[in-house]
C-alpha cells in the first residue's frame, strides 16, 4: 500500500515524527508532500523558519520515508495522489473532513494529532524564554 501525506514539518518534532510513523506503519511506501514556502505563507500567515530546501532534506533523511515531493498548492491534492499512485491519504485530524473530496481518488484517513505540540507553540515558548 502506498501512503500520501503532506505537511510543512517546520522546526520538525515529535508530533511530525509520530504522524509519519504512524501513516508509514498503515502500508509500505511513505510518499510525503512539503509545503513550498510560499503554499507556507498562504496557510499560516507568516514565513517557515527554515526554508523548504532544509525541511525537505530532513523528511528525507528519516527511515519511515521513502519519498518527498514539493506541495504547491493544497488544492493540487488530488493530482498529487493520482501522480504518485497513492492508496491512502493520511491527514492529522486537525484536518478533520477537509479532504473527505478526495475519497472518489483514494482512502482517506485522519489520525489524532500528538497532544500539547506544535511549531507555533514552540516558537510562542521560545520568544516567552526570550523575553525573561
Ligand atoms: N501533527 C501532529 N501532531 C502535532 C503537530 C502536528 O500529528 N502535535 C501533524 C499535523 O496534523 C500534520 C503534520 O504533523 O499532519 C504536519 O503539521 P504542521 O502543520 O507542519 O505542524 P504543526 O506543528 O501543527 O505546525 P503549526 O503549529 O505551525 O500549525
């Protein structure tokens, strides 16, 4: 089974590390789409602190991943299923129901998110330890 996900794992951690266990563990083949900086800025508001380049090049390092493309554009999902043949795609469940559209393409499955974790957080934390 081919698995699909995507995300902008921006100053990587063990949330981003648990999801691709998790979503290579339900087949054998982990494809992983990276958000461009620019689809970045579209979602979040604000620029990754590291660029692409370095957050595709350390997707790609990790041992559950078999391959890492640049994610364009978040309505591009279906076309990126069909061109990497996915089966499933896997989604946090901070997603939940925003890609049910792409279930005429392949299954669609969104797993719990890790709790009290996330690149904002971090950088909201790191600014407070800044601050004192
Ligand atoms: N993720 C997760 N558990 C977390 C954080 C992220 O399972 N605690 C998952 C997301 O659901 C997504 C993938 O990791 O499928 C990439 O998420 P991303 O948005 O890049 O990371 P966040 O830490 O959520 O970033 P931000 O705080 O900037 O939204």
């Amino acid at each position: 089974m081919r698995i699909i996900t995507f995300g902008s794992f921006d100053l990587f951690h063990i949330g981003h590390l648990s999801i691709l266990q998790r979503a290579k563990a339900l087949g054998d083949f982990l494809i992983v789409g990276v958000s461009t900086d620019a689809l970045h800025y579209m979602k979040k508001s604000r620029y990754p602190l590291f660029g692409e380049r370095e957050r595709m090049a350390i997707i790609r390092s990790l041992e559950c991943v078999d391959e890492v493309f640049r994610e364009e554009s978040l309505d591009g999902k279906a076309h990126y299923i069909c061109q990497y043949r996915a089966n499933v795609l896997v989604m946090g469940d901070d997603w939940a129901g925003e890609f049910d559209w792409c279930k005429p393409y392949c299954s669609v499955c969104y797993l719990p998110r890790t709790p009290n974790i996330s690149t904002t957080r971090l950088l909201r934390e790191i600014r407070t330890l800044e601050e004192r």
